[in-house]
C-alpha cells in the first residue's frame, strides 16, 4: 500500500500537486465563510459536504485529464453521482441532471475502453490524443448555439418549484438558458474526450465560465473556488496536449521517413 501511495505522489508534478491542495484548501475556507443555507427543506450543512465532495472529485478528474491519463473516467463516474445528487436537491439545472445521467455516465464508460485501446506507443501511461479540423469546428459552434436557442427556451416554461432564486423569475430563466448551453458543451466535451480530442478543453473553459455566471446568480460561492480551478487546469491541460501533438506529430513524420530510406 505504502509503494502504491508513493507511486501516486511522484505521479504528479509539483505545481499539480500545488495546484491541487491551493483548490481543496480555498474551497474548505469558503465553505465556512459563505455557509450554505438551508434550501428545499435539506439542511445546509448537508448541501455544502456535497459541494466540497464535487469539488474533491472534480479537480482529481481534471489532473489525470491534463495527464492523458483513462484513470479520469472512473473517478468521473463518482463525479456524475454527485452532481446528480446536487441538482436533486436543489430542485435545479435538470437539463445538466439529463445530459449527466443519460450522457456523461455511459460516455465516461465508452471513453475509458476507447482511450484503452489508443495507448502512446512510447509511453503507455499516456493516451494518444489529437484536435479538431477548421470545419468540424464551425460545426460544433452552430450546434451550441442552436441548442441552447432551443432548449433554453423550453426549460423556460418549466416550473421546478425551487426556492434557490427566492421567486425571481427573470434569474431562473436567465439560468435555463445558460444551463442549456453549458449542457451542449458538456455533450460536446464529452464527445471530445472520448475521440481523444484537444478541443476539449475549450469546452471545459468555456463551460467554467458559464458555470462561474450560475454560481453567482445562484449564490453558490464555495463553488466559484472550482470555477477558478476548472479555468487554470483547462489552460494548463490545453497546453500539454497542444504541445503532445506537436511532438508525437513529429514523431510520426520521422519514423516514415525512416522507413522509406
């Protein structure tokens, strides 16, 4: 057990490390200075265990994305569960609840077998991971916009009942469509990361951001915390693929030239 726990300490890297701990501990000083309350009935202590435990498992998926490594999809799985139980009581966000349920947990299995089966040949803790063309980007940028036009819109004329926005019906509509675009995004991110493609990361910042805009709205602060980490892990993650390809790129082009001499 001790060599188990050691060979996952020197796994990452010291800023992971660092980047990791700042999250977890700034997430724990938040939670008590921004108490949650109680909502729907659930006592606030109760919701707040569960944000700190999304937030736990979310920056832990986040690194071992950022590390290519499968590993991320189980401990997605736990995320889901989470976040499934957060919208329940919350009585909230049920086009997230939707994507998640129906969407992430099935995809998170697919992409664990996918990126299996696509080791780097060099280094096998990795996965070899790539990027979208120019026109399967234009693609996906009217499907998010299409989809959240759409489901936005129907979102709005559904009353959840929930006491989160203490009657202001402008912020719940606000937030249907904001939640229909961050559940497109998740759908594309989760596409993204199952076909192994760098884009994903986009996806991640962007959806950290609109997440970042619920938060507030919602007067979830504590959860502002795993915004800011979603945000510099997405470049960090952004940049070690992006510089992956490059060099597995040339890799690629050396050995076939090697072969046609």
């Amino acid at each position: 057990m001790k060599n188990k726990i050691k060979n996952l300490w020197s796994f990452f890297t010291t800023y992971e490390k660092i980047w990791f701990f700042s999250i977890l501990i700034l997430s724990v000083i938040f939670a008590f200075i921004f108490p949650e309350e109680d909502i729907n009935g659930v006592n606030g202590k109760i919701i707040m265990v569960l944000y700190l435990l999304d937030i736990f498992l979310n920056i832990l998926c986040e690194l071992l994305i950022s590390k290519q490594s499968k590993w991320n999809f189980i401990v997605s799985l736990f995320v889901e569960i989470c976040e499934i139980a957060i919208c329940i009581v919350l009585s909230y966000r049920f086009a997230t609840m939707a994507t998640t349920l129906f969407f992430w947990i099935p995809i998170d299995i697919i992409s664990f077998i996918n990126w299996h089966k696509h080791k780097d040949e060099d280094e096998e803790s990795l996965t070899e991971v790539r990027k979208l063309s120019g026109i399967q980007e234009v693609i996906c940028i009217v499907g998010i916009v299409l989809w959240t036009v759409v489901i936005g819109y129907l979102l709005t004329y559904l009353d959840f009942g929930t006491e989160l926005f203490h009657g202001n019906k402008t912020l719940e509509i606000v937030v249907c469509y904001l939640d229909a675009c961050v559940s497109v995004l998740g759908v594309l991110n989760g596409i993204f990361i199952l076909f192994r493609y760098r884009e994903q990361w986009i996806a991640w910042i962007l959806s950290a951001i609109l997440e970042g805009v619920i938060n507030v709205l919602s007067g979830q602060i504590v959860l502002l915390v795993l915004k800011v980490g979603y945000l510099t892990n997405s470049i960090y993650g952004y940049i070690k693929w992006t510089n992956y390809i490059k060099e597995h790129n040339i890799k690629i082009k050396t050995k076939k030239l090697l072969k046609q001499k």
